[in-house]
C-alpha cells in the first residue's frame, strides 16, 4: 500500500511540475490528498489487492519461518529430544509443563517411539502460568547440565495430575532422581536464553498456545486426542 501512495505521489508531483526533492507548501499537499482520495474511492480494488499481496507476503514469510525451524531443531543440540536426529519421522511439540493436553499425549509419543522411527523435539514455551517459566528454566538448565537425568524431571512433571512446584518439592524430586540441584541452579541462566529463543520461534509460528505440534511437516494446532490420530498422521 505504501508503494503504491508513493507512486500516486510521485505522479501527481510530476503532473503538476514538482520535483520531489522540494518541499510541499499546504495547499499542494491538500491537492496531493485530494487525488488519492478520488483515486482510491473510484479504484476500491486496488485496496483489495494490495490487502491480498500483504497476506501472501506473510503467509510466504510464516512458512519460511516453519521451514528453517524444523531444520533448526532438528538438528539441534539445544533441546531435550528422544530417539535419533536422522529418524524417518519426526514430531516437534511446543508445550507447557502446565499444559494438560500436552500430558494426554504422552503416553501416545512414547508407543509411537516404540512403533516407528521416530525423533520427538521438546520446545518448552512457559505460556500458561507464572510457575510456567520457573519449571523451564529449572528443566533446561537440568538438560544442559545433565541430559540423562532431563527426561526424569519431564516424565514427573507430564504425568497427569497436578504436581507440586515449590522449591521444597522441586528439591526433593531432584533428590529422588539424582539430580545436583544446586548445580542446575547455577546454570539457570544461561538456560534462559533457550528459553527466550523457543517463545521468538512460537512468534514466527503464529503460536497461540500448547500444545502446537508440526509431525512430519504438518501443522496441528492443538492436542492429539488418540493414538489412532497419531498413527494416522505418521503415515
């Protein structure tokens, strides 16, 4: 749209002997005004077009987005993930530990990592509560700090049923895992960055909650609600 102002200014400068360079008096701006008025109101399709240009531009940037992430993740070293980067599938799930759908959906991720080659990309964005952001932190910090012990915080925190997250409580299942609590703590801040990075790229993908899943490719916004549903996107 603005290109094309600019055009119709440019015209009508030159229509009435003006270079652009100079500076406009009021009654020339006035007359400019009165133009694309006149010519917009009698060309209302060009609005229309313009609107549609805009939509495929952003549509076009969007799928961009969705293609460098996936290659992005799943490749990457930075993100809790189970089974092998080179699998033939892949699913990629945005979630919330606080995200109950995402907790249904478990059990179906861990059957289908039985049945298939499969690679499964966990990109924690904390969207639902306060205490949201304070279990990433803790959990990517636990990743980067010890990636074996990752997935025994995660399996506790997306088992169904609501879990207590209070220091004291956190305290204790890092005892019962065997995980350095203090350690992780130290490394909290760098595992910020992770985290702040997985909300950017939920921006790009137009993310308005969890869980958001891209399996294989394809786009779901919202929870797999069987596992027949998951095997039928597999294939």
């Amino acid at each position: 749209m603005k290109k094309l102002l600019n055009t119709i200014i440019t015209a009508t400068l030159l229509s009435c002997g003006v270079s652009q360079a100079a500076s406009l008096d009021a009654d020339t701006k006035k007359e400019i005004e009165a133009i694309i008025d006149d010519y917009v109101s009698n060309h209302p399709e060009i609005i229309i077009n313009a609107m549609k240009k805009l939509e495929r531009d952003e549509q076009a940037k969007t799928q961009q987005a969705f293609l460098e992430i996936i290659a992005e993740y799943r490749k990457s070293d930075s993100h809790p993930y189970l089974g092998k980067k080179n699998s033939k599938h892949y699913i990629i799930e945005f979630f919330d530990f606080n995200c109950g759908y995402c907790k249904v959906m478990e059990p179906y991720f861990e059957k289908a990592l039985k049945e298939y080659d499969l690679q499964i990309i966990y990109v924690n964005i904390p969207v639902i509560r306060a205490e949201s952001a304070q279990l990433a932190y803790l959990g990517q910090a636990l990743f980067e700090t010890d990636p074996s012990m990752y997935f025994k915080f995660h399996k506790h925190f997306m088992t169904p049923g609501n879990k207590k997250a209070d220091e004291e409580s956190v305290k204790a299942l890092f005892k019962t895992i065997g995980a350095d609590y203090d350690a992780v703590l130290k490394k909290i801040p760098s595992s910020k960055a992770t985290i702040e990075q997985n909300i950017k790229d939920s921006f790009k993908l137009k993310i308005a909650g969890t869980p958001y899943l891209i399996i294989d490719g394809q786009e779901i916004r919202g929870a797999i609600t069987s596992y027949e549903q998951l095997k039928s996107v597999l294939k």
